[in-house]
C-alpha cells in the first residue's frame, strides 16, 4: 500500500476550487491508501502571525477539512506542529540542504520579493521543512499543485542525498500524484481561469459562505455583454460559467443553458441566478457541518489528539531510524 501525503496551507478558508481540486480526491483517497494529511503551521511562521490568528486559522482549516469529509479515523489527519519529530528530521536535513539550492528556489526567489523587511532563514530553509514533512513518514506520493513541483524535487534530492551520503535506500523518492482525469478545475468568477482567495475580491465561493454571499459573488461574475454571436468561439468568461455549472448543476440545467447559449437566446441574468441556487444547494450541508464541528470543541481537541498520535508513531519510528543511521547510537 501506498503512503499518500498531504500538507495544508494553514490560512484560508476552503473555496470550491479545493474542494473540486483535491479534497475531494482526498476523501476517496483515504480508504485506498495509507493517508496523512496535516495542517502545516510550522511554514506559516515565515510570515510571522499574530498568536490569535495562527490559533484561528488552524483551528479554521481543521474545522473545514473535516466537514469536507476527511475521516480522521481512517486517514491521519494531525497538525504539523504536535509533531515535534518533525522539526528534529527537519535540522538533520539542513545539514545537508546546500546555500545556493536554497536560494535558487524559485518561492524564496518570490518571498524576498514580496516581504523585503523579513528575509528570514525560515523562508530559506522552507524546502527542508516540506521534504522533513514527507520524508517523515517516508511517503511515495505527493498530491501537489504546479507551484510546488520544485519543492518535491528538493525533497527527493534531499531524501536522495541522504541515502548516499549513509550508503542506505532508507528514503523512498517522493513523486507528485496526480489526479488525472479526477480534477476539476474550477474557475474564478472575475474572468480568469482559477478559483483562489488571492485572486481578488468575490473571485471565489467559499464553502462557509452564506447564500446571500454566494448570490452576491455569482450574480457580479463577469460575462461578456452582449449575446452570443454564432459561430463565434465562447468567451472565457462565458466558458467559466458553464464549466462551474458543469461541476454543480444537473446535466439538464446545463442543457438548457446551453441550448440557449446556441440560439443566441441566452440571458446571463437567469443562468447565474440558476448557478447561485445550484452553488447554494450545494453548499449549504457543507456549511451546516462546519458550523456544527466549529461548535463542538471536545470533538476538535479528540481528532487532533488522535491524529498526533497516529502521526509520532510514524515520525518517532523514522527519527529512530535516521539517528541509528547517522551514528547517533547508545552506548
Ligand atoms: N508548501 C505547501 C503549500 O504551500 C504546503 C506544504 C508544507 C506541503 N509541507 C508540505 C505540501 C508537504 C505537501 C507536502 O501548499
């Protein structure tokens, strides 16, 4: 079997887009292979939070992901820093973690770019923390976006080094999974091709929003103005909508649209009211069992308390190992 890890950016509240993009592939996920999915707060430290919202924003992913349908018994779901093992792998990597990789990676490159007054070594060494993360628990596959290929490709080169250096094969080469033909794609309501909270204002639907937001949002999506030319190819923005109605709606409701759409007869008004209906359907018991885990924290504190144990039964096997390794042995 197949050990499958996942790290979660510890900020944000849950849109469509992750939820069409991985979590649901996740959820199906966790009864097929060995899964741990962990709520990565160490690397949010690089930006340096407030102790309030870095509780929050944890306590907030955590909340979301299970309404989503993580099953913290069947995958093990933990935050990263009830793993203190972690942070042991992760100073024994730096040892072999090379300046000029570091500072060649492509987000570092980025990161100094965005927060000029606070390059710290953190951001630096962000790549040996994330290889610590999966090689912790000596993980084969890797669901990641594009942005970060690079840094699974360090983890290998890392985990790599490391079998060299100690002449072993202990470290397995972590690959990014890829869902194929599972992913959906969701696009963005300003026009643009992906759902993201960084994209702007209204750009996405999050799970925990309220109808009245979700109408709002949809209604003030862009389309173009005018009705449909035939023989024209669809614009993007008009391509957008009928991709989120794909994901949402009944076949027959994008039928309907889209027999419209052909004869020119078309109203965006009526399809995004449709759409916002549709989205709210869909939402809305997702957003109920946000509301009901967010309410309930003797649950909230047991799950982490499991998924820290499932996950530094793991670790501590590993940082055993990797000690004897390296010549750390009793005497
Ligand atoms: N860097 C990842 C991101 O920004 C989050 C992350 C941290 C991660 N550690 C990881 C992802 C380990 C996969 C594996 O999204």
């Amino acid at each position: 079997m197949e050990t499958v890890l996942s790290g979660i950016r510890s900020t944000g509240n849950l849109h469509l887009g992750n939820y069409f993009g991985a979590i649901r592939n996740f959820v199906k996920m966790q009864y097929e292979h060995r899964c741990y999915f962990f709520i990565a707060d160490y690397h949010s430290l690089t930006t340096h939070p407030t102790p309030g919202d870095l509780h929050r924003n944890v306590r907030q992913v955590l909340v979301e992901y299970l309404a989503a349908g993580i099953d913290p018994e069947a995958a093990t779901l933990y935050i990263q820093s009830d793993v203190p093992e972690v942070t042991e792998l992760y100073l024994l990597l730096n040892m072999n973690a090379y300046m000029g990789e570091l500072e060649r990676c492509t987000s570092f490159k980025e990161k100094i770019r965005k927060q000029p007054d606070n390059i710290n070594a953190g951001l630096l060494t962000y790549p040996v923390l994330m290889a610590a993360d999966i090689l912790i628990h000596r993980a084969h596959k890797v669901p990641v976006g594009k942005d970060q290929e690079q840094h699974l490709e360090m983890a290998r080169t890392f985990g790599n080094r490391f079998n060299r250096l100690y002449q072993t094969d202990y470290f397995p080469e972590p690959y990014a999974y890829n869902f194929g033909a599972e992913l959906v794609k969701i696009p963005g309501l300003d026009g643009g091709t992906k759902m993201g909270k960084s994209e702007g204002e209204g750009n996405a639907i999050f799970l925990a929003d309220e109808p009245a937001a979700i109408r709002k949002k949809v209604m003030r999506a862009v389309t173009d103005s005018g009705p449909a030319i035939p023989g024209e190819a669809m614009s993007q923005p008009v391509e957008n909508l009928f991709n989120l109605m794909r994901a949402i709606s009944s076949n027959d409701t994008v039928d309907h649209f889209m027999d419209a759409y052909n004869k020119a007869t078309i109203r965006y008004g009526d399809m995004k009211k449709q759409l916002a209906e549709d989205i709210i359907a869909f939402t809305t018991p997702l957003r109920e069992k946000i509301l009901e885990i967010d309410a309930d924290n003797d649950y909230l504190s047991k799950v982490a308390k499991m998924g820290a144990e499932k996950a530094r039964e793991s670790a501590s096997k590993t940082v055993n190992d990797v000690r004897r390794i390296i010549g750390f042995r009793g005497f």
